[in-house]
C-alpha cells in the first residue's frame, strides 16, 4: 500500500485545484507520482510541467524517448516506472527483444543503432556517475547540442518521478505487471 493516498480534486484548496486540472489536461488524468505529489500542489505542477516538456515537446522520436525512461528506470529499479513506459514503448513500436534486454539489464549488448547510444548514455550516467567522452560526443555527434541537454533532462526528470514513486511506495497500476528482472 502507498505511503500517502492519492490527492483528489476536492482536497485541494481551491487556489490549488487549477493544478490538478492542469495535471489532468496533459496527462488525461491524475495518477502514478502525481496522486502523491499533489500533497505539495505547486511542486506538482512544476514536475508536471518538466514532464510534459520532456516527454511530449522535444524533437526525438517517441519510441526513442521510452527507450530512454525504460533504461533509467532499470537502473533505478522502479517497476512501475518501468511498466507504465514498457507498455507505452510497445504501442510506439520499440520491440519486445529491446524492452527484454533492457529489463534484464543485457542491454545496449543485443541493440543497435540509437537504442544502444542511448542506452548506453543513460547507464553510463547513472552507473558511473559520468559519461565517456566516447559516448558522449557520440550523442552530440547524432543528436545536437539542444537534443543531448534535453536528452539527460528526460534522464533527470525520470529520476526525480522514480524517486518519489519509490519513496512513496506508488504501487503498480492494476493490471501491470513487474518486468525489471535483477
């Protein structure tokens, strides 16, 4: 059982209820990290806010961004991180084998091509606590220099989402099952 309960509309202050909206209006509803960090309204909008930014406004392919959350959220070990974006890779079209080897913590061995890059980035990053100039000029080399900040920002941001889910103790959605195999 989570922590906290999550926060619905009516607990909020009225001057607060905006946020939830605002949460809901880019999200289609409040769940996951947002039920929890509605506790502290103005933090929520500001996750929020990165969040939309980072998953829906920069200029990488979209299965490419869930490559990117489904590797950080291995290295961080948060299951329902890990699952919510499993499942929306999928229905972009990242396959089956990329997700296993992932899950697994086989990967980037067994991909190619951006997945690999980028998986390595974010092991690197968050396994090392450094990149390689190797990797990393790699990634600028593909993606540009606006694309690379907004690349390890998506990083960060996961992060951040996975740390509170786990402080938090969120659960797994119903439905959902754990695939991070350690």
């Amino acid at each position: 059982m989570a922590r906290l309960p999550n926060v619905t509309r009516e607990e909020l202050s009225p001057e607060d209820q905006h946020f939830f909206d605002e949460i809901v209006g880019s999200r289609g509803s409040v769940r996951g990290p947002y039920g929890v960090l509605l506790h502290s309204p103005k933090l929520a909008a500001r996750v929020a806010h990165t969040g939309t930014y980072v998953r829906f406004d920069f200029d990488i392919p979209e299965a490419l961004k869930e490559v990117i959350i489904i590797a950080t959220a291995r290295e961080i070990r948060n299951q329902y991180e890990f699952a919510a974006h499993a499942r929306l890779a999928r229905g972009h079209g990242v396959t089956e084998d990329t997700i296993g080897a992932i899950a697994r913590g086989a990967a980037p061995e067994g991909l190619s091509g951006d997945e690999a890059l980028v998986v390595k980035y974010v092991q690197e990053l968050l396994q090392n606590r450094k990149i390689s100039d190797a990797t990393f000029n790699a990634v600028m080399e593909r993606f540009g220099t606006q694309n690379t900040v907004d690349i390890t920002g998506l990083i960060g941001h996961y992060m951040l989402v996975g740390q509170i889910l786990t402080a938090f103790e969120v659960e797994l959605p119903e439905g959902a099952k754990a695939e991070i195999v350690d």
